[in-house]
C-alpha cells in the first residue's frame, strides 16, 4: 500500500508521513558487493 505525503503516517504517530517517518523510507544506504565487503573486513 502506497502512503501518500500528506497522509497519516502508518508508524501510527498521528503525524503527516511528509513530517515523520518519510525520511526512513527515502533515503538508502550505498551499494557495497560482498568484494568490497570482504576487503574491508580483512583490513581490520
């Protein structure tokens, strides 16, 4: 089901999603492969 910004947050705060937890959802960690992964784990 698709929140719109405007909405009532479904975290059930009664807040506008826009006002609370939108940020959780758009913002995304960097891709890492598990390459990357291993190296850096070996370097410590």
């Amino acid at each position: 089901m698709k929140v719109g910004r405007n909405g009532p947050c479904p975290c059930g705060s009664g807040k506008k999603y826009k006002k609370c937890c939108i940020a959780k959802e758009t913002s995304s960690a960097p891709a890492i492969d598990i390459d990357q992964l291993l190296e850096l784990s070996s370097e410590n």
